[in-house]
C-alpha cells in the first residue's frame, strides 16, 4: 500500500511544484517582465510560434509547442520590461527534436543568423534528452546574467539532427534589479 500511495502523490508533486523545488529561493518566474511587443523568434513556423513556448498557459499545454521552418536552428529575442537578474532556464521538449546545443546571449540586440557566431554566448548549454523531459531548470553563469535587458537564445541543433527543432517550453528564471532614479535623489548639504 505504501507503495501505490508513493506512486499516487508523486506525479501531482512533479507536475506543478518541481520548478519552484529546483528554483533556489528568492527567484521568481521571469514571464511577468517580457515585453512581449519586442519578442522576436527568427526561423519560426507560422503555425507553431515562440508564443506556445513562452506565455504563460500556453507553454504547459503538451499539444502546444514553438518550432523551426526551414531547418534546425531558432533565435529568439526576448527582452525585458525592466532591468532583471538571470538565474536559471528551463528548455522543455520532445527527446529526438527538442533542442541541443543553446547558446545565451544577454543584452545582444539585433542578432541574426550571419553574426551569431562573431559574438560569445554568455552561456552555452548542452542539453541531454533527459533535461528536455525532467522540467528541471539549468543554473546558468549568473555573473553573466546580472544586468540583463535582453536576452538572445541561439538553437543550434536538436537532439536528433533532424531539420526541425520543437520547444515545448522556456522559462525564464531570476530576480528584478532595483534600479535608483539619479533625479529622485536629493543632495545632502555640507554644514
């Protein structure tokens, strides 16, 4: 009986929470700070775009999902509301098209596919079969993340090599930064 009542309580357990148990504390899900007027996916078919793998909703729907057009690789620009401290990312998608090698770009702007290899990733990530289907986040250099307007993800290739990459799901996490207004601030007077 222990047993089965093991079995029972462990998908509800591994369904929802096990983002927020993987997540250190103090770090939230980023999705709230996109702005969404500015996110860009190059590469993407029409019919399954960066939205199913992004927003809030559509990314935990299983029949949802982002994938590549016209061969393996994606770059997508996702930038942010407000200045924002990147911990970690979670990349979620089948084990033969999910994504392979993703490379991380923080606050590289108009990135295309011709310059995307003149500039260092501020993180690389080789990504198994088994990350793609844990729903586990992966820590990320976070020295490198620490004033991130932007972010820029590169996708590579796939787990298989086929021409098209799909995503189930990208969650972005990390913390906001308190930014100080210098005209809010008042001189204090020698006396």
């Amino acid at each position: 009986m222990a047993a089965a009542n093991t079995v029972a309580a462990a998908p509800p357990a591994a369904a929802a929470p096990a983002p927020a148990v993987q997540v250190p504390r103090g770090q939230v899900d980023l999705v709230d700070f996109i702005d969404w007027s500015g996110v860009e996916c190059l590469n993407q078919d029409s019919s399954h775009n960066i939205a199913n793998a992004l927003k809030q909703n559509y990314r935990d729907d299983e029949g949802l999902y982002l994938a590549s057009d016209s061969d393996e690789q994606l770059l997508i620009y996702i930038p942010f509301m407000q200045v924002v401290k990147l911990h970690s990312a979670l990349f979620k998608g089948p084990e033969e098209e999910g994504p392979k090698t993703v490379k991380l770009f923080s606050n590289k702007e108009h990135m295309g596919f011709s310059n995307v290899n003149d500039y260092p990733p501020s993180d690389s990530l080789d990504l198994s079969s088994n990350h793609l289907v844990e729903n586990k986040p992966l820590t990320l250099k976070y020295v490198k993340f620490q004033n991130v307007r932007s972010l820029t993800i590169f996708i590579e290739d796939n787990q298989g090599g086929s021409d098209i990459s799909k995503i189930q799901k990208i969650a972005l996490y990390g913390t906001t930064v308190d930014t100080t207004n210098m005209k809010d601030l008042k001189k204090i007077e020698e006396h």
